[in-house]
C-alpha cells in the first residue's frame, strides 16, 4: 500500500510539473535559441553558413565511412563465420591492400582538411575592420567600449535585465519568457554589413564571448587580449551567453546583438554621445547627501540589487548590506576599497568600471538607507583618491 501511495504522490508530482512547464507559452527567439532546437541556428554571417555547410559536411562524411567499415565488417562476420564452414584465410600481407588503406584514409582527411582550413583562417582574419569594439567580461556582467570606428569613444556595461533575474528567484508566471536570462539593459550595437573586430578580454576570470549566429566564439582571457569579428548581413537581434564557466552567476551573463542599419546606427550613435556628454561628471564637484543618494539608488538598482537584493538584505552566500560592519563603519575608505578591488576571491566582484561619482553615489546610498542611518557622505574626490 506504501509502495502504491509513493507511485502515485510521484505521478502526481510529475504530471503537476509537466502542467506548470506547459503553461509557459515559449516561442522561438529570432535571434536566438528555438523550442525544440536540433540543428545549428540560421547563421547571418557568411562565416556563420560555412561553419553549418561543415557541420554536414564532415556529418556526412563520417557517417558514410561508418556505414562502409561496420557493414562490411558485419557482412564479412555474418556470412563468413565457422558455423557456416568457412575457414580463416591464412595470407600475411597484401601491398595492395595497405596501399589502399593508407592513400584512401589520407585522401578523405585532405578533402576534409581543406574547406575546413579556408573557414579557420578566415575567422581569425580581422584586419580592414570598419569598427573595432572591446568586450570585457566582468563576473557576471560585458564592457563595450568601442576603440576605432564610428561611435569611438563610446562605452557602457551590458547586464541582465533584472526582471528576468526576478523570473529566475521566484518562477513569476504570466510574463513571455521567449527571451529568457538573454534580455540585457544595453545591447551592444553595430551596423549592418560592417566589419566588426572584437577584442576580448576579462577582469577576473575566464569568460568567453560568444553568439551562435554570427559564427563567433573567442575566449576572454584576464591580463591577455584575443580578438574576432563578423559582419552581419542582416538586421535584427542575435543572441549568445558567455561559453566559459566563470562562477556562480555564469548563467545570468547573457550576450545581446543589435544589428542596425546604417542610417539607424548613426542616429543612435548620435544619441549616446548626446547621453555621454551629459554623463561627463566633474570628480571635483561637491554633492549634497540628498542629490548624491538618489543617484546612488539608480546605480544600487542596476548593479547591485540583483545580489544583495533591493532590500539590502542579502541572499545565500551574498553578505546583507543592511547593517553590515564595512557600511556603518565610519572609516569610508574600507568600503570604497571593497567596490574597487572586489573582496573574497571575486565573490564581491571589482566595481572599477564604473565613474568615480557613480561609486560615491551607490557607497552614499547604502550607508543611509534602509537602517543604516549613518548620516556619512562620500565624495567623488574620495574615490578617485582611493584609485591611485
């Protein structure tokens, strides 16, 4: 009877989970995975459509040497076994046939070697690029700044949106999903039919840049650059995720591509110098508590809150800032110290990318909100001391 209740509770338990599951109305993502994907995604790179062309191509190739070698040798031990009377031939060597085995086998990886060869080299062929884009992988988190080309001078931090990390914590139903953990804040955006150079590296451990349908994949070494590139041929959104495993937060360290027309980019490469020109702080300036708090609310929202949570409180292994010793504590530099160098072995990553009078901004906020009370201001200036 005990046995026949457990069958049930676990019939019952799986058929509930089948039901939750499919009450997520998924759709494939243009751009990106599709429900029930088997093949690789249509490429919008040419690089991208040889890499499939050789997928098959060697698939091919593989699975006839296969059929050739076990049906002939499954043919010869069926019908040439010894209960059948046959006897084992008792020749030694044939020059014919290790000829043939040897110039066949040379011959199939020459035609397999060549294409293959041609794909590789054009993949690390970078030069003549019209713009040239620098991603750094953070935990967990990209940093585009973009070098050479038109919008050179422009740079920001792409991260998860933090709806979706809500949808991760708590299973929220009712909201589409089609794009789930690859919806970012700011996508990385470049111009249709361009060649775009990517320069990868990383601030603290290895990541790796990657999006399927533009044929790219590169590694993002700490203290080493590597690069790649692509030009799409289309417009639209493509979609990958950091292909190294760099920690706890791998899996909310998406990669989101805006493909642009040329009239398109330039409008809004227009519109981020506007918005970076309107950014540009003076370190020297000296803020009120109340003016630098509640941009420092705006800074804890978009990259702190995912894990120290918005109330402060902290979640799992992620440290409680409500109330915590580093934040009451009068001596302002410890915490500024911990946003600049990260702490616990890049637990509590590095904040270096971001300005000085954003830091001060988010260091201000936590010292005065929730109980924390301090009543302790931190200057731009302070931070930028602290750098040297």
């Amino acid at each position: 009877m005990n046995k026949l209740n457990r069958t049930l509770a676990s019939s019952l338990l799986m058929l509930g989970t089948w039901l939750s599951t499919a009450a997520w109305a998924v759709n494939d993502l243009p751009g990106g995975p599709g429900v029930r994907q088997l093949n690789l995604p249509a490429g919008a790179t040419k690089i991208a459509e040889e890499q499939a062309w050789l997928h098959w191509f060697m698939l091919i190739i593989c699975t006839v040497i296969f059929l050739a070698v076990f049906g002939v040798m499954f043919y010869s031990i069926l019908k040439h076994r010894k209960s059948l009377g046959y006897k084992p031939a008792t020749f030694h060597e044939s020059v014919k046939v290790e000829i043939a085995w040897t110039v066949v086998p040379f011959i199939i990886v020459i035609l397999m070697a060549l294409p293959a060869t041609k794909t590789v080299v054009a993949q690390k062929d970078t030069s003549n690029a019209d713009l040239t884009i620098k991603a750094t992988g953070y935990q967990w988190k990209w940093g585009y700044d973009y070098i050479k080309g038109e919008g050179e001078g422009l740079g920001f931090i792409s991260t998860l949106d933090n709806e979706q990390r809500e949808i991760s914590n708590s299973g929220a139903k009712g909201v589409s999903i089609d794009n789930y953990l690859l919806k970012v804040d700011n996508p990385l955006v470049v111009p249709v039919n361009k060649k775009v150079r990517i320069i990868t590296t990383a601030n603290d451990v290895i990541h790796a840049f990657a999006v399927p349908q533009l044929g790219i994949k590169q590694d993002a070494l700490p203290g080493f650059v590597r690069d790649t590139w692509f030009r799409a041929e289309r417009t639209g959104d493509f979609y990958g995720q950091c292909q190294e495993l760099c920690g706890k937060e791998h899996a909310y360290m998406p990669i989101h591509v805006k493909v642009l027309s040329a009239e398109d980019y330039s409008a809004w490469v227009a519109g981020e110098q506007k918005k970076l020109a309107a950014k540009q702080d003076d370190p020297s300036k000296v803020w009120t508590l109340d003016e630098i708090a509640k941009r420092g609310e705006k800074v804890y929202a978009a990259n702190c809150a995912a894990c120290h949570q918005p109330n402060g409180k902290g979640a799992g292994p992620i440290k409680p800032l409500d109330g915590a010793a580093v934040v009451l504590d009068a001596d302002k530099s410890k915490q500024i110290n911990v946003l600049l160098n990260g702490q616990a072995n890049g637990a509590m990553p590095a904040w270096k990318q971001l300005s000085d009078t954003d830091l001060a901004a988010v260091i201000s906020f936590t010292k005065n909100n929730w109980s924390n009370k301090t009543g302790q201001l931190v200057q731009p200036a302070d931070v930028k001391a602290a750098r040297k």
